[in-house]
C-alpha cells in the first residue's frame, strides 16, 4: 500500500471511527475558536493536550511517515512566521533586540516576542487537534458530515468523487513512478526533472480519460446525480452538544483566567 | 426470440473519426442464450453493448430491446438500465463509492427499495463474490481482484434481466477466473441473460452458445462457433485465433482418420471422444445443495459446484478435492471410469446433469445418480 493511503487506513482503523463525524468536526471547530478567542498561553497547552490525548486513543501516535514530514513542514512554516512576527516589533514595550542588517531592521520587543510564542503555540496546537479529526475521520464520513449540516449535494458529491479518483490516479503515479525507476529516469537531476514532468503529464491525461470512462460507468449504473447513502454514520445527539458547549465554555473562562499568567519573554529571557 | 436487434448501426465517437467505430451492423441476440462478443482490441465490443443499454445513440440505424426500438427519453433509459446491467473491464471506472457496501448498496438504493431489501441483496450479491468479509472495508484497500468481485456484486445487487460482461476474467487468477464463470452459469441458470465481451477463445468455445464477432466495427459472424472457428481465415481476419480445444480435436481427428464433429468444446468432451470404444463411463452423484442438505458418503472425488455448495461444504467440514471448475474435473473423473460426489447448486443440477450426459455423444456414457 503506498504512503498516499496510509493516512485513509489509519482512519479507517481508528478507535474514534464510530463517534459521530458531525460532532467531532463542531468539538474541533469550537476547541480551535476558544484557542484563539484567548491570549493565555496556558490554553494552547490545553487545546495541545486535548489533540494529543485524542491522536493517542485515536491511534496510538502510528503516523504514516509522509505525514510526520507533513507536520514537520507546517511546524518549520509555523516556527519561520513566529521568527518574523518576533522581529517586527512597532509597539512601545521592552525592546529585546534591535538591529540593521542589509537592508533589513529587526525590531524585537516584549510584546511581538511574546505574540510569536502565542501563534507559534496556537498553531501547534490547532494542528494536532485538526490532526486528531482527520486521523478519526475517512474523507466519506466526513461528507456524511456535510450532508447533515445541509451543505450543497453537488459539492459533497464533488469531495467524495475526488476522494475515490484522487487514490486511483495516486496508484497509476506510483506505477509510472516505479517504471520510471526501472528505466534510469531518476538518473541525475535533470533526467529526474523530465521523469517528474512527464509522469505529471502523464497523469493529467490520464484523469481526462478516467473521467470520460467514469461518466459512462455512472450512466450504466443508472447514476440519478446523487449517491445513495445506505449507512449512516452516528449522529450528533445532545450528548454532543452539551460536551461541546461546556468543554468550549470551561476553555475560554480558564484562558479568560490566566490570561496574564505566563510571560514568555520574562520566561525564556528574564525580561519584563 | 431476440432479446435484442441491431439493425443498420452506424457509430463514430466524432465526427473527424475516419471510419466509423461501428460501420452498418445488424444482428440479433436471442434471449436465454449464452452468447459473447468476440474481437481484437478496438473492435467495437464495447461500443456494441454500450448501445444495448443506450449509452450510445446509434448515428444511423436502430436498436431493438424486446422488438421495440430504444426510447432514449431519460425515464425510459432508467428503467432500460434497471433491466440491463454492465460490468465494465476495469472495476476501477465502476466503482465510485468508498467502501465496499456502499457500492454494492449503490445499484438498489437508486431503484429506490426498502432498506431491509437493499441489505439482504447486498448480503447475498457479496456471498456470491465471496467476499462477505469484506463489507465495510474501504474500497481503496482492495486488490484488483477483489475490486473486480466487487463491480461484479454491484451488479448483481441490481439483479438484471439481462447482464453484459467487458471482459470478466481480464486480470484475474485461473482460479478466480474459473470462480467468475460458475457464478456467471449460476446467474444463466437462474434466468439472467448473459451477454460477454471477450478476446479469450478459449473461454469462448466452451462457454457460448452464440457467438458475435467484430472486426474494426465490421460485423464478420453471428451465429453457432464450431461454424466460425472451422474456417481459419476468418479467424485470422479478426485478429483471433482458433481455440485449443477446438485445433487439437481438428488436428488429432484428422491424425486418427475420425469425423470433426461432434465438436468437443471441453477437455472432457475430448477425452471422451478419444478414449478407446466400449470405455465405461463412472458414475457422478449429484448432491442438491439446498437448506438442510447433509453431507452424503464419500464414494470417489468430491466437487463443490456453485457458491452454496461452497459455502455448504465449508460449513460441513466436508472434504473437497474439487473447489474450482468442479464440474469438469467430475465429468473428467467420469470419463476415466471414477466415480464422484459432486455438491451442486439447486438451480445448476439440470446444466450439470446435461452436461455429464452430453459425454455420451462423444462415445462415453457416465451415469448420473441423483
């Protein structure tokens, strides 16, 4: 099985696969509001915890390794745009640093020092809650989400068409990929460069035609313009909402509570 | 009478096509017959039976369903699609749904039936294919093979009157292979008409009854294959070859100063028909599978034949030494004077019995005990 559909096997074989697709999608959604709607630093801790411990449960941490790298690339972004913010400082707070080099001016003070912390923060911990949902979700059921908040039939039918073709052209990638192996295309860089744009070539072609037979398998199916669903997931009762509300409630009065608990400048550097 | 006719088709997928895709065809196709298409690569199969289910809108000429012409209005091609089913080649361009059920549940769901029938067709179009297990499972972690049982249940979940298979063994296991054409005799003798498309010969000559075969959108025969494959020209002008059975039967007739016909169409057929005159025959003991059928004694080689017998032995612990393709290894057995137990599906019991008696008209008569 290739690396591009582990992250639908793991869904698939997690433990929160059966919870309500509708009522995970709002508990993330409304833990990633409280997130930002805060500036205690205390609560991207929580929110971090809350992603962790559901990424735990959900899959013991078995994360396929092309998505590590994903969260790794999106941990660097995060850590590059924090670096920024740090040194683009206009406020009149402590200035930590101050400098010119070339053209450019760094301008470090208390307060953009401790903003970057909070987006770095928020960012990490918006991401391994968000990691939680789609490591619980399959794309379908999340569709079946959609559905039930009334969302136009036309574009869940448009997400769950792209999820199953999106797997077959992955697949005939990575055939053209390995027969561009066994022919010496990745020989030097720019043998590589032509193998990479051939086969993209390749695959484009490829989805016109797929897309050509597939309309005619829809029409020999007797396709009515929508699929049928037979089993539907859990829905999202009550029970849901009241943990939602209280989990988004209880959050936000603790962030509104140890807003200025942590200073993350007189933390890491000593300064005021 | 002719489930369907073709008359005058003309077919080009646009307008800057050279030579038409179908050129002038006519022919029919007779119901509960087993007929097949047969044609190289880019012949026309596929176009022809993608205008049986009216896919395809013919530029010249008509198709008949039923002696009346297709109404392509789209209430009239829904209920046409209802009756016609096809499985195409490639299960990768039929199946669009994310797991397994949802698939299989896609054909009756869109007829619009009650829930609890929609699950007992999903349940009993998956036991068909064997792949129960495989239910909830998504349908992106699925071997080719086991996509290609699933196109196949979605279609069978539908239960058509009429069935139309692009290539059905194409990709699979021998084994597999056999397994698709028993489920395909089973659907025949339950009354499903089925129509394959083809280039394999060989499981042409010993499965259809009629055969269609096309040559760059040219029709170049309709009618029985003995009469067909007995003119080798032909066949080469089809970019086809003569099957096995049907060249060495030719061959070794000849060799042995002997009459080509009766044509054998299976290896028994020609065993049979070589063996030395005055061979006895072995007896085979047909076992009815139905609900409460009990293991019977084991009195030679035990075959299971159909997807209940399968599932009935499997259940019974009975030993098998014939899970695929039982039929013919029993009829071999006969042929050698051995005798058989053969667990055959109710509704496969009388093309069993014709078939083991059908030995006799190649020199060899096996005895049926039922």
């Amino acid at each position: 099985m290739s690396e591009q559909t582990q992250m639908d096997t793991l869904a698939y074989s997690s433990r929160m696969l059966g919870w309500a697709p509708l009522g995970k999608l709002l508990f993330v959604i409304a833990i990633l509001i409280v997130n930002i709607a805060t500036a205690s630093v205390l609560v991207t801790f929580v929110t971090l915890g809350i992603g962790l411990t559901l990424m735990a449960y959900s899959t013991n941490f078995k994360i396929p390794f092309i998505i590590f790298l994903a969260i790794l690339e999106a941990f660097a972004i995060l850590i590059f745009g924090a670096g920024v913010i740090s040194v683009n400082g206009t406020d009149t707070s402590t200035v930590i640093w101050d400098t010119d080099f070339l053209w450019m001016h760094f301008h470090m003070t208390v307060d953009s020092f401790n903003k970057a912390w909070l987006i770095l923060l928020r960012g990490t911990s918006g991401i391994a809650v968000m990691l939680s949902f789609a490591t619980s979700t399959p794309i379908p059921h999340m569709s079946l989400a959609m559905k039930q908040v009334h969302m136009p039939t036309e574009l869940i039918e448009i997400v769950v068409l792209i999820y199953r073709y999106a797997f077959l052209l992955l697949e005939r990638m990575e055939a053209m990929w390995n027969a561009a192996h066994s022919r010496m295309g990745f020989n030097g860089a720019r043998t590589s460069i032509n193998t990479v744009a051939a086969i993209a070539v390749g695959i484009f072609i490829q989805s016109t035609s797929l897309s050509d037979k597939s309309q005619i398998a829809l029409d020999c199916r007797n396709y009515r313009g929508y699929f049928p669903v037979f089993s539907e997931p859990a829905k999202t009762g009550v029970k849901w909402l009241i943990v939602i509300v209280v989990a988004a409630v209880a959050i936000y009065m603790f962030g509104e509570y140890t807003a200025d608990w942590i200073n993350m400048a007189h933390l890491i550097l000593g300064v005021e | 009478m002719a489930l369907f006719e073709v008359r005058n088709v003309t077919y080009s997928y646009n307008s800057r096509q050279k030579r038409p895709s179908l050129n002038d065809i006519s022919l029919k196709v007779n119901e509960g017959r087993r007929t097949a298409i047969l044609g190289a690569n880019g012949a026309g199969k596929s176009t022809l039976f993608y205008h049986f289910n009216g896919i395809f809108k013919p530029s010249a000429g008509e198709v008949l369903y039923n002696d009346r012409p297709l109404d392509y209005s789209k209430p009239a091609l829904r209920e046409l699609r209802n009756d016609i089913c096809v499985v195409v080649q490639n299960p990768d361009e039929q199946i669009f749904s994310s797991t397994v059920e949802s698939d299989v549940a896609f054909g009756p769901m869109s007829m619009e039936l009650p829930r609890d029938e929609v699950d007992t067709r999903i349940r009993e179009a998956l036991d068909m294919v064997g792949m129960t297990d495989y239910r909830m499972r998504p349908s992106t972690q699925l071997s080719y093979g086991q996509r290609k049982r699933v196109s196949l249940a979605g279609a069978l979940a539908v239960r058509p009157k009429v069935l139309i298979l692009d290539e059905p063994t194409a990709g699979l296991d021998p084994q597999m292979a056999r397994e698709v054409m028993e489920l395909i005799d089973q659907l025949y003798c339950a009354g499903t008409t089925v129509i394959l498309s083809t280039h394999d010969v060989d499981l042409v000559y010993s499965w259809a009854e009629d055969i269609i075969v096309l040559n760059h959108g040219e029709l170049v025969y309709s009618g029985e294959p003995e009469e067909y494959f007995s003119d080798p020209e032909k066949t080469a002008y089809a970019g086809l070859a003569r099957p096995h059975t049907f060249s060495v039967n030719s061959y070794v007739s000849k060799m042995r100063g002997l009459e080509e016909s009766p044509y054998p169409r299976t290896t028994s057929q020609f065993i049979a028909k070589m063996a030395p005159e005055g061979a006895k025959g072995g007896h085979v003991r047909i076992v009815p599978v139905k609900e409460g059928t009990e293991a019977v004694e084991k009195t030679g080689a035990v075959g299971a034949y159909g997807y209940r017998a399968k599932k009935l032995v499997e259940a019974k612990g009975i030993e098998v030494d014939y899970m695929y393709d039982a039929l013919e290894m029993c009829m071999q057995d006969a042929v050698k004077s051995k005798d058989s137990v053969l667990y055959c599906d109710e509704v496969l019991v009388d093309m069993a019995v014709d078939r083991i008696r059908s030995l006799e008209s190649f020199g060899i008569k096996a005895e049926v005990i039922m």
